[in-house]
C-alpha cells in the first residue's frame, strides 16, 4: 500500500528538504509550488496525508483544507507556518488541522507528526473513501432535489413534503425516486444514514 505525503508550498528549497527527509522514510511524496495546481488533482491516494503551507499568494492553506473538505475528502492536514501565532493556531485547528507546525522544523518532530496523521489516514481509509463517493452523488442532485433530500430525512412523508415545496404529491414522488437513485439507495433509512455520514443531519 503506498502511503502518500502531498507537499503543497510555494518554496522549492522548503518542498527540497521535506521531500528528501520523508522519501528516506519510505513515504511516496508528491510536491506542489501552489494550491491551485494541488486542488486541479482529479482525485488523492489512499492513505495520505497533507503538508501545506498556510502562507502563499492567492490561495492559503485554509483555501486548501477548505476545497478538500467541500469535496468529501478527510485528509489530515499539517499546517506550516514562518510565522506562528496563538491566533492562527486557534485558526487552523479549527479548519480542521491534524498539527500545526512552525518553520524551520525538526526533522524528528516532523517524522513523528507525519507517521501520526498517516495511521489515522489507514485507519480511516475506507470510510474516508466512501464519503468522497456519497459527496460526489450528492453534488449531482439538482438544488430542487436537494432540498427535498432533506425534507426526506426529516421524516415527512411525500403528502407533507409536496405542501412544503409548493408542488404536486405526485411531482415530490418522482423527485424522490430520482434523488433515492442518484444517491444509490434502496430506502430512506439508508438515505438517512448517507445524510449522516455527510453531515447533513447536523444542520437540521
């Protein structure tokens, strides 16, 4: 199984010496000079993680983790920074930040953030895996059967949710099957279990 590091930074002496300190860890490193090019990926390896750099034009790091997220992807992130303050520590794990770190890192403190967020990812390969799969069905819905994916969940029936958006019983029925479909499930109780697995059911 490769284990992958994906190095997103801006400075090729800093991609240079991370690079050639975790290749000899048996890591696959995959090194980027900007988020754009990084976030143009069509798809990431399973297990990986992330080394960003918090500070570059354009995009962030935050815009990375940000963009992964909205994607369905769970890749644990480590932060890197020139310039650390308690303010964006407090930032960055609340993007969801595996570590944060600032520069010029230990090499021993590095190795052993890095192999941390790599057992995570292994742990968590599968189910990480199958939120990328439920979030691209998801993203296929149109707005209209998005919402009604919703008013499925929160357990009304095709009578109420067709007073709900202003249409036809039979009409909210048809965008029902369509939804079940595009989600690639057999009943709402799976449907529901989808919703929870995408966090949806946390913004009821």
């Amino acid at each position: 199984m490769d284990r992958t590091i994906y190095i997103v930074d801006d400075d090729p002496a800093v991609i240079n010496a991370l690079q050639n300190l975790l290749s000899s860890e048996g890591y696959l490193i995959s090194t980027f000079t900007s988020p754009a090019e990084f976030l143009h990926q069509p798809h990431y390896r399973t297990p990986s993680c992330l080394i960003v750099d918090m500070n570059m034009p354009g995009l962030d790091g935050f815009d990375v983790s940000h963009d992964l997220t909205a994607r369905g992807y769970t890749i644990p992130t480590i932060f890197l920074t020139g310039f650390g303050t308690i303010p964006l520590t407090v930032r960055a794990m609340k993007a969801g930040a595996f570590e944060f770190l600032t520069k010029p890192v230990m090499p021993d403190d590095l190795i052993q953030v890095v192999s941390a967020a790599m057992a995570l990812a292994e742990k968590s390969a599968a189910l990480a895996q199958e939120r990328v799969i439920l979030t691209g069905r998801y993203h296929s819905l149109t707005p209209r059967e998005m919402e009604l994916m919703l008013l499925v969940i929160r357990g009304l029936l095709n009578k109420q949710i067709a007073a709900e958006m202003g249409i036809s019983e039979i009409t909210a029925k048809v965008h029902k099957r369509r939804v079940m479909e595009k989600m690639a499930v057999r009943s709402v109780s799976e449907l529901v279990r989808a919703a929870e697995k995408l966090h949806l059911l946390q913004d009821e």
